[in-house]
C-alpha cells in the first residue's frame, strides 16, 4: 500500500504543493460552473437553441489554445496560469450576477461565456506542462498522478455540492462561487517557481510552426489527437447538451446531473494512483483503448435506465480516463523537449476543442427535434467506432505505436539536435 500511495508525498513539497492545492479548488470551481452554467441558461426560460449558443460561445475560444501554447512556451508557466485564473475569476463574478437577473440579455452572457472560454484556452495547454518545469523526468509520473487525482477530487467536490447549490441556492450563487474560486486558485499559483524560458528573437508564427514541426514529425501523436477529437465530440454531447436536457426533463433535476457528473472524478481518483505505478508494454495500445469507456454512460442514458445505473456506471469512464491522462501526459514530457512541449500540447488539444462550439451549436437543436436518447446514442457509437479505428491503424502500423522510435526518426526540427530529451 506504501508504494501506491507514495504520490500523495508530493504534498509536503513547496515546489509542488501550492499546485496540487490550486488543482483542487479550480477544478471544484469547473464543476461549479458547468451546472451553474447550463442551469443559469434555462432558468431565464431560454430553450435548447439559445443554451447550446451561450455554450458555443463558451466553447469557440479554444481556437486560442495555440495561442495559449505559444505563451506557455514563452512566459514563466505558472504567470500565465495565474493569469488564466484571474480572467475566469472576473467572467464567472460577472455570470453570476447576471443570472441574478429576472432575464439577462443573452449577448451578455453569450459574451460573458465567452471570456471564460478564453481563459480557458490559455490555460488548459500549460497546465499540462508545467510539471515538466517542478520535477525531474523519473518523478513526473507521480506528479502528473497527482494532478489528475487532485482534479478529480475537485470536480468530484464541485459537482455534488453544485447540484446542491443549484437546486436550494441558485445557479447565481454557485457560477459567484466559480469565480471566487477561480481567485484563490490564482493566488496559490503565485506561489510556485517555474523556469525562466530562453526568450526567443522569432515571433509568435515561428513558434508555433516550430510546434507544429514537433507535433507533425511524431505519428504516435497526430494519430492520438484525431481520436482525441472524436472522444472530446461525443462527451460535448453528452455532457454539455444532451445530458443536462434529459436529467431536466423529469429524470432527477439538476441533484441528479451533479451526482452523475461527480460519479467519473469519484472514478478517477482510484485511476489517477493506477495510473502512477502502471507501465503497460503497449503504452500507446493501452492509451487508445482506454477513452473508449466514455460509451458506456451514455448506451444506459441511450437505453433510459435510471439515473443512479448511469451514474454508477460513470465510474468506469472516470477511473479509466485518469490511468489514460497520467500516461499520456507523462509520454509527451518524456519525449517532447520542454521548450516546446506547450506548443505540442496545444496542437494536441485543438481539433476536438475547436470543434466544440460547432457540436454544441449543432446538439442544441438536434436534441430539440429528436430527443436526447439518440443523440447521446449516436455520440456512444462516434466514440466506439473512433477507437476501433485508431487500434486498427495502430496494429497495421506498428511502428507508430512506441514513443521511444520517435527518437530514432529524422529530427522534425533543429531543437532536437541541441537539446535532451526530458526524463
């Protein structure tokens, strides 16, 4: 048991600490804010259409991930998180004094959903870095483990206390808390010491071709992100429209959606410590094949089994997709040189984010006209059929299927000449 639980050390440690803190009480306030947020949407009587255009406004700045890369390459990694945090605090104070409002307008909180997506964008591609900078290649499984199992506790925490909120406070009171949230969070950032990075004399479209030279140049990531973006199509679905719709439709309410929404970071928290001390022979095999538990929550919503089934079953997905984050985030910053590890990530994350706001634009209406049933349905089967095709490639080209070879190919770019690869 001493092995499994030799993560939970990094506690004690200043350098790490005030991160795994910050984690848990940001991603509390996530899971605030996706229920405030949906709940906030139609308690003004607005419908599917308009809820899925807040979302979609929500969702549309990831097209500044890659711009989120780019500063988490070139600045201290934990300023620009800081400065994520602070952007949210104030988007998610302004959210929830408009649903305060009988009925506020919906171009404010189309562009109030909109400033929180932006913070949202810069942040996500660094926080996925910025262990690289706090420990050494032979520690970062454990870090990257505990910051997916921190996350977990946190949303695990926002999504049952927000179903709570919602329901007996209102949805004004807990997107008010996302936002106070958001401010202590950034205060514990302040507190962590990230490497200085070597300023360079390009500018921003040099470096994000220099990401893109990294990011293309290895198989085993291009291939991964596409059915990355298939996994993130289906959850949007899920989570953002379809789900929300059908657990308000007489299936439990908003106390029902947050227990469902908690059941995967409850799952998580079991495979974030799975995932620190497993090293499975077929890393990238493995790493495909665990996203596609998504499904099975979303067959029994397909199926209208009870919620308290879906959200047993939401388990599953939760301790699976925690094993899949620490060994994926552990490969990238194994192989990928730490100067433009950001950049990859970000080019990692674009695709399935930048079609977000079309999904929820499209989900909206589509749920509204069919139903949610065979839209999470549909979403199920996005999700199986991208994984059997991502394995299929995988066992027709074995070469792409170990990160190590990536080191033998040809350099996709100069910085591989001069510069270790991290761990």
């Amino acid at each position: 048991m001493s092995r499994i639980l030799t993560p939970l050390s990094l506690f004690r440690e200043a350098s790490v600490a005030p991160l795994l803190v910050s984690r848990v009480i940001s991603s509390m306030s996530v899971g605030m804010g996706h229920i405030a947020l949906a709940w906030g949407v139609m308690g003004m009587g607005y419908g599917a259409g308009e809820l899925s255009l807040v979302l979609a406004c929500n969702a549309f700045p990831a097209l500044l991930i890659l711009c989120g890369g780019i500063a988490g390459d070139r600045f201290r990694r934990h300023h620009v998180l800081m400065g994520a945090e602070i952007l949210a605090c104030l988007a998610w104070l302004a959210l929830g004094a408009s649903f305060s409002m009988e009925r506020a307008p919906l171009p404010l909180l189309c562009s109030l959903a909109g400033l929180g997506g932006i913070a949202t964008a810069i942040f996500l591609p660094t926080v996925r870095g910025v262990i690289a900078d706090l420990l050494a290649g032979g520690r970062r499984p454990a870090g990257n483990a505990m910051v997916s199992q921190t996350e977990a506790a946190g949303h695990l925490l926002g999504f049952v206390s927000a179903g709570a909120v919602v329901t007996f406070v209102g949805p004004a009171g807990a997107a008010g808390a996302r936002g106070t949230l958001c401010g202590i969070s950034a205060v514990l950032l302040g507190r962590l010491v990230t490497r200085r990075p070597d300023r360079s004399a390009a500018g921003p479209v040099h470096d994000l071709r220099e990401g893109w030279r990294e990011f293309a140049g290895r198989p085993w990531v291009w291939i991964m992100t596409l059915q990355y973006t298939a996994i993130t199509t289906a959850l949007v679905c899920y989570m953002k429209i379809a789900g929300p719709l059908h657990a308000e439709n007489g299936h439990g309410g908003a106390w029902a959606w947050g227990v469902i929404s908690a059941a995967p970071p409850l799952g998580a928290l079991a495979g974030a410590l799975i995932g620190a001390r497993w090293r499975p022979a077929h890393l990238i095999s493995v790493t495909a094949l665990l996203p596609m538990t998504v499904s099975l929550p979303m067959l029994l919503m397909g199926g209208e089994a009870p919620w308290q089934t879906i959200a047993v079953a939401a388990l599953v997905p939760g301790t699976a997709q925690a094993v899949h984050y620490v060994l994926w985030t552990t490969a990238l910053q194994d192989e990928i040189p730490p100067a433009v590890l950001v950049r990859v990530n970000s080019w990692n994350m674009v695709t399935g984010y930048v079609l977000m706001p079309v999904t929820v634009l499209l989900a909206g209406p589509l749920v509204a006209a069919f139903g949610p049933q065979p839209i999470v349905l549909a979403a199920a089967a996005g999700a199986i059929g991208a994984t059997a095709l991502t394995l299929l490639v995988l066992w027709l080209h074995p070469a792409v299927r170990s990160p190590g070879r990536a080191r033998d190919a040809p350099a996709a770019s100069p910085m591989r000449e001069s510069e270790a690869i991290a761990g």
